[in-house]
C-alpha cells in the first residue's frame, strides 16, 4: 500500500490514503462515481478513458494534456491537477460539449467524453485548428458509431 497523497480533481482537493500503487486513474475515478470516463480497452488505444492533466507550459500559462487513465498509476498523479469530463463544464455545458450535442457528434456516447477531453487540449490555447489538424489530433480516440465527421465538425 502507498503512504496518503493528494491531488487535484476538477479542481477539488482530494486525499488519497491506503491504496494499491497499482490502483489506476480509471479505477479511482470509477469507485468515485466519476462514471463518465469510460472503460474501452485498458490498454491505452481506444481513448474512451482520456482526462485531462493540467501543467504549466513553459510561459507559466496553464495547458491541457490529454492522457490515458488507464494506464496511469494513482500515485503518480501525487500533486497534479486532473480534470474529467465532469469537470469540463461548471454548471452548464462547455462550449466543447454544446457543439458536440449542435453538430450531432454522439451517438451512443461512449466515446464523447474522451473526445470532449482530446478536443479541450487542442482548442484550451484559442486555437482554431484546421480539419486535418483536429483528425491528427484525435486520431488516438476510436469512434464506433458516429463516424469521424461529425466529431471533426463539432
């Protein structure tokens, strides 16, 4: 069993104490009812599982970085800052979200909420990628439903 540690959660100060330090993200956010991250794969392709980890870049300016919860160990998460899909949005939706759900870019859901997260790392900085650009970038994430295009014009 790993010592306490803490972390940050959609913005929330969470302990952690006496759990296995092969306990991953995936299986924490779970128990606590943080259920819209989803299990696909557990091997890091599909990207149903993508959260975000907060970090500075090197201006000092916060930035997104899309990762994998199912690969990620709890206890290395020890004094980062981690936001879920639950966490995107502060009440309402995010305009992320509101596009998803304008553009028709789910449909049976699975997938969104790793998208939404992938998608929050390339658009956080203003940024207005091209096509090509969003398909490269969420290359990572495996849609089976709603097909590419309309997530890409979301």
């Amino acid at each position: 069993m790993t010592s306490t540690f803490d972390f940050t959660l959609n913005g929330q100060r969470v302990q952690v104490e006496n759990i296995s330090p092969n306990t991953t993200l995936l299986e924490y956010l779970r128990a606590n009812k943080l259920t819209g991250t989803k299990e696909g794969c557990a091997e890091g392709d599909c990207g149903a599982c993508s959260v975000a980890m907060v970090e500075q870049n090197s201006n000092g300016k916060n930035c997104f970085r899309a990762i994998n919860s199912c690969l990620v160990p709890l206890p290395l998460l020890a004094g980062r800052n981690v936001v879920t899909v639950e966490g995107v949005a502060n009440g309402e939706l995010h305009a992320t979200q509101r596009a998803m759900v304008e553009n028709f870019g789910s449909q049976c859901g699975y997938c969104t909420p790793g998208m939404l997260l992938t998608a929050q790392e390339l658009l956080a900085d203003g940024n207005t990628p091209s096509r090509e650009e969003i398909r490269e970038h969420i290359s990572g994430n495996y849609c089976r439903c709603t097909g590419y295009h309309a997530i890409v014009d979301a």
